[in-house]
C-alpha cells in the first residue's frame, strides 16, 4: 500500500449507461400496449438497447459541448449562411431519422403508429433533447404540406425518407429533407398577430411564389431544407396573417435570400441551432387559405405541442434513472443512499411523477391516432395544451430535486443532471409558453363545453368506479367546469386539475395499487405543492415507497 495515496476511489456509483432503456420501464412498455402500440415493441426493445450504450449517450455530451457555429461567408466571400455541427450531432440525427422518429406515422399509418412514434420518442427524450427540435417540427409539417399538391409532390419524398442529409443543397439533390419554423418577431412574441413580416404575389409567371420582406427573432433550425413562416398579406379579402413554405434554396438552385444574422446563446438545448434571420426578398409559397395562417399553424401547433409533452416526459424519465442509480451505488451514514427513508421518500415522489407523465404522454398520442373519433379528437385537444403546460412546467422542479439526490455530481457539467435541468424549460417555452397553452383549454371550452365535458367524464367514469377519493376529485372537477371554463385568471389551476385527473385515471385503473394509492393521495386527495418527497411516511395512508422504486427501475437492470 502506498502511505503517499490520495486519490483512491471509492464510494461512486457507476455511470447510468449500457442499460436497456425501454426494458428497464415497465410503465413505459405497459403504457404502449394498453393504448394501441403493442405491435411495436419488438422494435422499441432494439431501441431501448441502443440508446442506452455508454458511447450513445456520450453523444448527447459531445453534441452540446461542441454547440453549432454560423459560418456567414465562404472562403471567397459569397454569403452562405451555413450552420457547422460536431460530427456526434449528425449521429444523433441519424439515429432519431433513421429510425423514423420524424415520419413514421405517415408513412406507415394505422391503429397504434402515433402512440408507437411517442414511445420512440420518449426514448430519444432520455439521450438528448436538441435533436428533437428538427424531427418534430418536419413531423409536424406533414400534414399541412400535403394539401397543397405542388409542394408535396417535391417534398414529401423527401420529409418521409429514412434518410438524414444534412448537405446544402436543392431539394431534388438530397437524399431526405428536413423543415423548420419561424414564427416570434421581437414586437410580438407569442402575440403573432403583432409580426411585421408582409408578403406580396409575384403575380402571373410568378410560379405561385410571394416575396417575403421581414424578420424572425426565433427562426428554429436555420440549416432546415425549408422553413414555415407568417407573414402579414394585404390582398383583399386575405387580409391578415398567412403561412408561407419557403426553402433555403430555390427551384433553379440558387439560395433563397434569408439572412441568418446570429444564432441565439441560449440557457439550454445547445446542440442545436436556434436563429436570427431577415428577409431580404426571400420567396415562399402559400400553406393554407390566405389570411389564414394562424388556423394553420395551430394544426401543426398540435403535434409540436404533443412532442412537448413527450420530450418533457422523456427528460424526467432520465434524470429518475441517473438519479435512482446513483443512490443505489453511494452510501452515507452507513447505509446505502436509496435505503433511507426520507431519500426513498424523494425518489418514490419523483417516480410517481415520472410514470403519470409517461401515462399520460402515451394516452395523448392515442387521442391522436384516433383523431376520426370526434370524442377522442376533441379530448386530444383539450388535453395536449393542459399537458404541456403541467407536464412541462413540473419539469425545472422535478430536475432540481433529481440533481440534489445526487448532490454536487449532479451539479457539475461532468455529468447529465446539468445538461437536463437546463433543457426542461425549453419545452415550457417553445410552441406557447404556459399562460398561451392555459388559454387555449379555455379556447376550446368556450366552443365545446358540453361536448368536452361528455368527453373528460367518459375518460374518468372507469377510474371513479374504483377509488372513492378520485370519484370526489372528478365530480367537483366536472361540477365546476363550466365555471372553471370563464375564470381566465384561473386557467392555469384548471389546466393543472385537467392533467391530474387524467393522470390519476390511468394509474387507477393500471398501475399498481401501490403506485395509484400514492399518486391519488400526494395530488388528489390533496393538492401537489411544495418539494418532492412529502409522500405520507406512516399510518394508515403510509406508501411503499420501496416497490414503487423496485418498479421504477428494477435492480437488476440499472445496479
């Protein structure tokens, strides 16, 4: 033994890595099936085991450590507003495109292939958040592209393809494309509305286009083979904001004039790009009637706000398991981290957490693939804003208390719980921050109070029948709907109470009792508030805070 050692190592958990991500989720792959998705867990256990290698993982750390850099000009002085990435966001990229993350549901539609696309991306979810931003807004896209025929006969190819291309190029010289957005201005924010932005016809022999003259203050994903914007049209009877399609280059090849001015420094998801541009005369083509671009892009707003939910879900998932693994390998006071009770007390509560959002998550994506349904269609509407704004906003918390079971390796940028609280707020943010996601569950009580109200009490009646203190909770909730539905002040308690009651639904009626019984009697027997870990210790109301762990991650997989 050398009497001169000082740095002996002991007492630290190994990294959360080489583990199966989806075969150590129990709620996760429960979830799948039990709304439709079944068929796909085959390829979601592949997945699960690839993204869960240490060299994968690894990636997320290089992708944001090495952010993108703008390259303006070229070596001879022509302007080309090109984004450079590190080589391990392009690998990322590859994964997610690859595996279809991006495209799937349309290019292989039926029963369950939403509710199978938003476990896959959950997944993602768990290894880096930036990534995410592209596949989900050409996700989005999609749909809206398809009704205009021109561009969907160009593109639509390529969106679909399995294939990630990130060469600057036109459209028909790729392999497979990606779309952006870019809808903030600085005057307006997510008062849209306020953009500044015009467009004027070409007119006849103008192929369709409209010149754009303008700004974006947040353009997503400047590298995107094509972007959607609004912009402000003053042809008569279309007056008003409409959506315009406009590609980074144009059909005779060369780039259209939009000006990146600078990529946005941001507090979290910096592996990827976020941007500054101007219009300088750029073209687009109309998405939609004109005058209705707002309509428009609240359709695609719908999927985006989905993946929201989704991505959130996915980061809490993350930080529980780095944070649940690391106490099962570090003791203090003689006794291993996660055999104390009032740590058990902490991560019991964030795993609580943790499987409502993956429940509800996955029962959203269902209301999705059952959109013909007009019950259903009008339940994912009503639902996927209340989501995001709860699910999303329990995020930054749920973040900081998972960093703390770890302490200051958890703080630290050496290891993920940094880099994942930093990315939770992005999804409060983007797509319309809490206040713009509380107003529209109002929006859509105010055109379908009765229907929505038939809807919400079919999804609960099942979970009522078999737990007498949620009955309660869902009765007053359906009582005072109508009044909730006028209370503009209130909106954000009535979103809040909205995602509850689902959420408690769920697990009542699937999860185990040891899990439903703590769930209800931690946010619906009482309201949620304060920190994690206030879960009742003794009596008769007393939860097993060890099985909820064991199923939260099972040992043998992650210890």
């Amino acid at each position: 033994m050398n009497p001169f050692e000082t740095h002996a190592v002991s007492n630290q958990a190994a990294p959360f890595a080489d583990i199966n991500l989806f075969r150590c989720d129990p709620a996760l792959g429960e979830a799948l099936v039990r709304e439709g998705g079944g068929w796909a867990e085959a390829g979601l256990d592949a997945l699960g085991e690839k993204l869960g290698q240490a060299g994968v993982l690894d990636l997320a750390r290089l992708a944001n450590l090495h952010g993108p850099r703008l390259v303006s000009y070229d070596r001879s002085g022509r302007r080309v507003d090109e984004i450079e990435f590190h080589p391990a966001w392009h690998a990322l990229m590859e994964l997610l495109i690859g595996a279809g993350a991006h495209a799937a549901p349309w290019r292989a539609p039926g029963p369950g292939a939403q509710v199978a696309r938003a476990a896959q991306y959950l997944l993602f979810g768990q290894v880096e958040n930036g990534v995410q931003c592209p596949v989900t807004m050409t996700y989005a896209s999609v749909p809206a592209l398809r009704r205009v025929p021109a561009l969907a006969e160009v593109w639509l190819p390529k969106l679909l393809s399995g294939e990630y291309d990130p060469r600057s190029l036109p459209v028909t010289q790729k392999r497979g494309a990606l779309v952006g957005m870019g809808m903030t201005e600085k005057q307006g924010g997510s008062d849209v509305r306020a953009n500044s932005t015009r467009a004027e016809p070409l007119g006849e022999g103008g192929g369709g286009a409209w010149r754009l003259v303008g700004h974006k203050w947040f353009f997503s994903v400047p590298q995107a083979d094509a972007h959607l914007i609004l912009a402000q049209t003053d042809a008569e009877g279309s007056a008003g904001l409409s959506c315009f399609f406009v590609p980074r280059f144009l059909p005779d090849g060369s780039r259209n004039p939009i000006r990146v001015q600078r990529l946005k420094d941001k507090l979290g998801n910096r592996s990827n790009a976020s941007s500054e541009v101007e219009f300088q005369g750029a073209l687009g083509w109309l998405v939609g009637a004109p005058g209705r671009g707002i309509p428009t892009i609240l359709e695609m707003g719908g999927y985006t706000r989905l993946d929201c939910v989704l991505g959130s879900a996915g980061i809490m998932r993350a930080a529980l398991c780095h944070a649940l693994h690391h106490a099962r390998g570090r003791s203090a006071f003689g006794r291993l981290l996660s055999e104390q009770p009032l740590m058990q007390n902490v991560l019991a509560d964030l795993a609580l957490e943790s499987e409502a959002a993956t429940a509800f998550a996955l029962r959203l994506a269902r209301c999705f693939d059952q959109d013909g349904d007009p019950a259903q269609a009008l339940l994912g509407r009503l639902l996927t804003p209340a989501g995001k704004y709860w699910i999303c906003k329990r995020g930054p918390a749920f973040g900081a208390e998972a960093m703390e079971v770890m302490g200051g390796n958890g703080y630290v940028e050496d290891g993920p719980l940094a880099r994942l609280y930093r990315e939770f707020p992005v999804n409060s943010i983007w797509e319309g921050s809490g206040n713009v996601m509380c107003l529209d569950v109002l929006r859509v009580l105010g055109k379908s109070l009765p229907e929505a109200h038939a809807a919400l009490a079919a999804e609960l009646a099942p979970a009522a029948a078999r737990d007498a203190r949620f009955a309660a909770y869902a009765q007053r909730l359906l009582d005072e709907l109508p009044a909730l539905a006028r209370d503009e002040g209130g909106a954000r308690v009535l979103a809040e109470r909205l995602v509850l009651a689902v959420q408690a639904a769920l697990l009542v009626c699937h999860a185990p009792a040891h899990v439903s019984a703590a769930f209800v009697g931690s946010r619906i027997a009482r309201a949620p508030g304060g920190a994690f870990g206030r879960l009742a210790a003794s009596g008769a109301d007393a939860v097993d805070c060890a099985a909820i762990l064991r199923r939260a991650l099972p040992p043998a997989t992650g210890d």
